[in-house]
C-alpha cells in the first residue's frame, strides 16, 4: 500500500497527471472510472486565484467520484500562495500539489513552474510554509533540474520531505530538455533508493505503453506513475495497464463503438460542466485525434469535429464514423 498523508492508495497507483486545458473534471471522471487511483486538476495560477480571474476559479471545480483529487496551483510568491492555500481549502479536494515542473517560458519567467528549480532554497521555504498553513497533504510535482549540468534531485527531494511534503513526483527531464528526447527516470530511481527517503515517489514522463508502466514499477522501482500525454482521448490508459499488470497480457483493443461512446459522453459531460454548448465543444477538440487512434483515412472525419460549433454536428459526425468504421 501507498500512502499520501493518510490517503490510502494500491500498490503502484496510477496517477492522472495535471495538464493545463485537459484535466478539467469531466476528463478526469472519465479516468478515475477507467482505473485512475489520484487525479489532478490542471494547474492553476495563485496571482489568478488572488485577483478572482474567472478561468482560474472554474478550474477549482470537482466532482465527488473524482476522489482522491488533489489540486495542482503554482506561483512563486509567499504571501500570494499561503492566501491561495486558504482558496483551494475551501474547494475540500484531498490534496494540495505544487507546481515546480511546468517548463512553459510564460511560467518560468516569473519564477514559478521550473523557474523555481534555479532557487532551489525557495523552493523549499514556499513548500515548508505552506505545509504549515494546512492541514491537507501537501505534495511536489518537479523535474530532475534546471538543465544537465545543475541536477541535484536527490538532495531537493529530501529538503522537501524534510520541510513535510507527503509524495513527490518527478518528471524525467530537465527544464532545458523541456518535451524533447527520452525521459531519463534513473535519477529518478536514486531519489526513491536513499535510504533517508520514506514519503512515495512517483516517476512521470514517457509512460507511454503498458510495459513501460511496467518497467517503471519493476526495473526502476518506483511507487507509482503520473501519466500525462498518453492519457489524452484515450481514458482506458489506466484500464488497460491495470490489466496487463494483472495477467502480462494486453485487453482487446478498443470497439469503434466504444470510442464513439466515449466522445459522445466525454462531449455532454463538456457541455454540462461549461454551460455553455460551444464553449464544451471546443474543450474536447484534442481529444478526438487519439479517440480515433489508428484508424485509416480519419482525418477528414476528425477534420469535420475540430472545426464544428456544434454539438449535434459533431453527433452526426460520430455516427457516420460508428456506421462506416464500426
């Protein structure tokens, strides 16, 4: 068993990674029934939350069967940060998760994100203080460093472990890689192999296939995985490597009728939670490419639902798709 705090996970949870513009609540509800242990909210900023911007306090939304969902803000601002700990409380998710990964030039020039990983002191009085300002488990999501030459994981980890940070996760790469080459989940293992470590750490980063969720678990031996990119249009991810945990085999591969189920519900459940039809529309157009994964001479289909306005357009269009492919 893992523990975050006094949340009680399986062994090896999967972890539905925060991704800004993905994992709003109807995606991740449509994960957490396919398998996902935590789920996390897309990162929000605490300067949003502080001056009420209205895209920053929808973020804040959770449905219950999400549970646990732990609710991802980043910044690098004292005061600004304790304030919004008092915000997201109010919100009662199961987790407060931090934000010192985000390699986006937006977020790195104002010192939050990865910004943070050149401040490394920082880093780790923010998280101590704000450990202090909650009684809800406090965790990390960072990358192994700023770029090669300033890697320092090892050491960062136990700072933050040291200060009462619950889990970390830490994504294979360094700010300067950003998403590019192979993510190198080594160092990642030496945080987890110090002896002084006891807190959960959860590898991220180019889990991509069941057998890499696998080789993670087993070759590296991490206590879990946070998956981002390969979840998107494709929720079964946790389903599908649950499965091969359990029987080394892989589930069959997913029916047209169950994809075009699942963009079909995925849609409504967009639409209920923005209120508005064409706002819901557009939230789950980059889903559709991996829905549709594979399927030969797709793109004038998926073509059609990326450009559309409208939902029952896009209704007509998965019904095509189901009566053609199906």
């Amino acid at each position: 068993m893992v523990k975050i705090g006094n949340i009680e996970l399986p062994d090896f949870p999967l972890l539905l990674a925060p991704m800004e513009d993905v994992s709003d609540p109807p995606f991740r509800a449509l994960c957490k029934e396919q398998g996902a242990d935590v789920v996390y909210t897309e990162f929000i900023s605490s300067e949003g939350l502080i001056r009420d911007a209205a895209k920053s306090i929808k973020k804040l939304d959770i449905y219950e069967k999400e549970r646990p969902v732990g609710i991802q803000i980043f910044g690098a601002n004292l005061e600004s940060m304790l304030r919004t700990v008092e915000i997201v409380e109010q919100s009662k998710p199961d987790i407060i998760d931090i934000n010192f990964g985000c390699p986006v030039k937006k977020v790195v020039s104002k010192g939050a994100g990865a910004g943070i990983l050149k401040d490394i002191d920082l880093m780790v009085s923010l998280t101590e203080a704000m450990v202090k300002h909650t009684d809800l488990p406090i965790t990390v999501k960072t990358r192994l460093g700023w770029d090669h030459d300033s890697i320092q994981i090892v050491e960062v980890a136990e700072r933050l472990q040291d200060v009462g940070c619950k889990s970390i996760a830490i994504h294979g790469r360094t700010r300067a890689q950003m998403y590019k080459g192979e993510a190198d989940w080594a160092p990642i293992a030496e945080v987890k192999n110090n002896s002084r470590m006891h807190i959960p750490v959860f590898g991220n980063g180019d889990v991509s296939t069941p057998e890499k969720a696998m080789e993670m678990r087993d070759v590296y031996g991490l206590d879990g995985a946070m998956i981002g990119r390969a979840t998107i249009g494709n929720p079964w991810f946790f389903k599908q490597i649950k499965h091969f945990f359990e029987t080394g085999e892989h589930l069959p591969e997913i029916t047209i009728a169950e994809r075009v189920a699942m963009a079909k519900r995925h849609l409504e459940m967009e639409i209920a939670w923005k209120e508005v039809e064409i706002v819901g529309v557009m939230e789950i157009r980059r889903h559709y490419t991996n829905y549709f994964k594979g399927i030969p001479n797709f793109k004038p289909y998926r073509l059609r639902m990326v450009t559309s306005d409208s939902a029952q357009e896009v209704y007509d269009v998965l019904e095509e798709v189901q009566e053609k492919f199906g």
